[in-house]
C-alpha cells in the first residue's frame, strides 16, 4: 500500500502539521487537497506549501462548511484532520470561539464524511491536553482524562466523534494524541501557540529565554517529521488494534533544558526563570512525558529525532524564511484576536 496517485485530504493543511504532511504525501506522489481559510488566530500560513503549490489543491473554506467540500471529500482515500485551533490560553479567553472550531466545526466535518464518502479512513490530529495534570508518568492512554482548559475539553469530544463514529463503522477514525510538536513551519508570529514557538521567536530575534516556575517540569517535544511519520502511517495501517493512541517525542527534558539548548543552538544567549503569571499557572499541567508503547505496537516505529537534532534543522529553517514568519521591522508577536473579542467566531451565524 502506498499513496501514489492516492487523493487524500488535509484539512488544516495550510498549518505547521498539516503543510509539513502535505510536502510529505506530495513527495510521496499523492493527490493533494487541502481545506483551510486561514483561520484568524491560528498558525497557518500560506508560504508553508509554496514549494509544492502548483501540485496540490487548495479549498479556502471553513470545514464545517459542508457542501463546498462534497467533491473533495468523496474522492479521498485518506482524510487527516488536522483543522483546529491550538492555543489553551486562546481556548480560555475565546471559549466559545473554541468550541466552534474545535468541536461544532468537527461534528459537521464528520457528518459530511459519513454522507459522503462512509467507512474513510480519518486521521485526526487529538492532544494530551485531553488528559491534564497526569497522576503518573510517562502517561499511556489508560490514564484518566481531566482537562485543564476548554481546548481540552472540546479536543476531547472530537476525540469522542471520532471514536463514536468509527464504532458504528461510519468512518474508519484514528485519534493520534500528540504531545508539543516543533520544526520548520510553526508560527512563531502568534502568541500563545505554546512554549516552543515562544521560545524560537525570542532567540530568532536575538532575545534572552525565561522559563516559567522552576523549570524543571518535563515535557517530550516531537520533531515534526516524526509526527508525520505517524499521520502517514496511520492512514495506512491496514488493522486498527486501537482507535486513540498517544504519539510522543524520543526523550523527557525539562523545560530549563529546552530553553538551555534553545539559547545555546541559536547564539549566546542566556536563560532566566521567573513565576508563573496567574493564567498560566491555571491551566499548568505540571510534568508530562508520553508512553508510547501503543504507538511502537500499532506502527512498528517510534520517534528518534533528538531534540538537538530537530532544533538545528529547525532554526536553520528559520534563518532562511524568517521574514516570512515574523516582520523584521516588529517581531512582536500578534494574532489579531483581541479586536474579535466579543464578536465570536464566524461559523456561529453560518447555515449548517
Ligand atoms: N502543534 C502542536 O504541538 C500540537 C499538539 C497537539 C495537538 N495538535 C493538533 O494538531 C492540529 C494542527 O496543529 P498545528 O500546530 O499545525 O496548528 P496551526 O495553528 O499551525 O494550524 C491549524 C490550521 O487549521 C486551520 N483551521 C482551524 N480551524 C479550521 C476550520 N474550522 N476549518 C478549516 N481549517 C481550520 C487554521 O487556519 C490553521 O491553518 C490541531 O488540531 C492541534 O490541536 C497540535
């Protein structure tokens, strides 16, 4: 099985994940369409797929916007789902807005798979934040779900579709939980995407690193060539042994020595701790480290790229595309959400 001259869908292609499996797939000689309006306040860019433009199809719609999306649905082989918004603190002050791309657009997205095209394989990119501060580590997917915020908790019941509907055999879903993913194409311009992009923005820009708290909670960043070795795997896989599986990174590391490799890598810079602000410290799930012994099982391979190894091609990226990813002339990142506060997200008002 292979995905030559195979169409398979991307929603949220245009993102750091999405864009990073459409160069794969097309390499790999697949058909590719992706849907994504380039969401306000989320990571995609469209200079991410610029290599590859003339060979895939891009739909600038909002996935929940079904019936322009017919066509494309049915003909896929494989559809990843990768639309979402993933911002925690984004999802604490917008929750609504949340909800609407992280769970109401994912249920009309799935009913159309259902009409359109029943029984397609559909990869979904699910996170740990489904799980919240974990009573064990390194956490499988046995462990308790307790989200921490509303990116949680919608994350979840989209998890939930998915599951549901692959139960009853109207589609053929698999949830891939992953832990932080990092590498070239993440938005570095928006903030509140995450620790990673906060920390490659700063040193991209020559600015000094400060760790929240003591630093030394762990986290198991995966470089974002190995998570789309998952996706590309999972749409494979001929049996499904099981539905949800975690996706980790090679290695636990403290935030401290993130930051630290961070700050060496990328020049001399030094790297300074500091309290948690308040709406942090809320919805701070402590440590967190990925058993991915299911993962190994299910795909027989595992993530091996070394933070040092991901974090040198990463910033290498960078120094050669910065100017498509943050203006030289303000690095200060901005997602323009602010001046959307209160109006809510456009699908509320949209016909289904
Ligand atoms: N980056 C991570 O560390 C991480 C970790 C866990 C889970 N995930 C999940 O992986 C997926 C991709 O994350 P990413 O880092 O590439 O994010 P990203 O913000 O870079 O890209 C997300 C893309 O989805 C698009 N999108 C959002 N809502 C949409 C909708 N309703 N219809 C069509 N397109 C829509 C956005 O326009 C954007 O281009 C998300 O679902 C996220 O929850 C990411």
């Amino acid at each position: 099985m292979s995905y030559r001259n195979a169409s398979v869908v991307i929603t949220g292609g245009l993102g750091f994940i999405g864009s990073n499996l459409a160069l794969r797939l097309a390499k790999e000689g697949a058909q590719v369409t992706i849907i994504d309006p380039l969401i306000t306040g989320c990571g995609g860019n469209e200079h991410n797929v610029a290599t590859i433009r003339d060979a895939i199809e891009v739909i600038p719609h909002d996935i929940s916007e079904t019936k322009r999306l017919a066509g494309a649905i049915r003909g896929a082989k494989v559809i990843f789902n990768l639309a979402g918004e993933i911002s925690h603190i984004h999802s604490m002050e917008f929750p609504e807005r949340d909800l609407l791309i992280n769970t109401v657009a994912q249920l009309r997205f799935l009913q159309a798979c259902v009409t359109y095209n029943p029984g397609v394989r559909v990869v979904y990119a699910g996170t740990r934040q489904v799980y919240g501060r974990p009573d064990y580590l390194p956490m499988d997917e046995r462990h308790p779900v307790r989200p921490v915020d509303f990116n949680g908790v919608h994350k979840y019941a989209a998890n939930m579709y998915h599951d549901m509907l692959s139960r009853s055999g109207q589609i053929d879903g698999i949830v891939l939980r992953l832990t932080n993913v990092y590498g070239p194409r993440m938005s570095l311009a928006i903030p509140c995407q995450g620790f990673l992009s906060t920390f490659l923005r700063l040193v991209l820009t020559g600015q000094n690193l400060e760790v929240f708290g003591d630093g030394r909670q762990l986290r198991d960043p995966i470089y974002v060539d190995d998570a789309v070795e998952a996706f590309v795997r999972a749409g494979l896989a001929a049996t499904v042994e099981q539905r949800t599986i975690n996706v980790g990174g090679p290695q636990a590391l403290s935030l401290l020595d993130i930051a630290k490799t961070c700050a060496r890598l990328a020049g001399d810079l030094t790297v300074s701790t500091r309290p948690f602000p308040e709406d942090r410290a809320m919805i701070d799930i402590g440590s967190y480290s990925t058993d991915t012994s299911q993962f190994e099982r299910s795909f027989g391979w595992k993530p091996s790229i070394t933070f040092e190894q991901g974090l040198a091609a990463t910033l290498s990226y960078y120094r050669a595309e910065l100017p498509h990813y943050l203006d030289p002339n303000d690095p200060r990142p901005n997602c323009g959400l602010p001046e959307h506060k209160g109006i809510q997200h456009r699908l509320l008002y949209s016909a289904v």
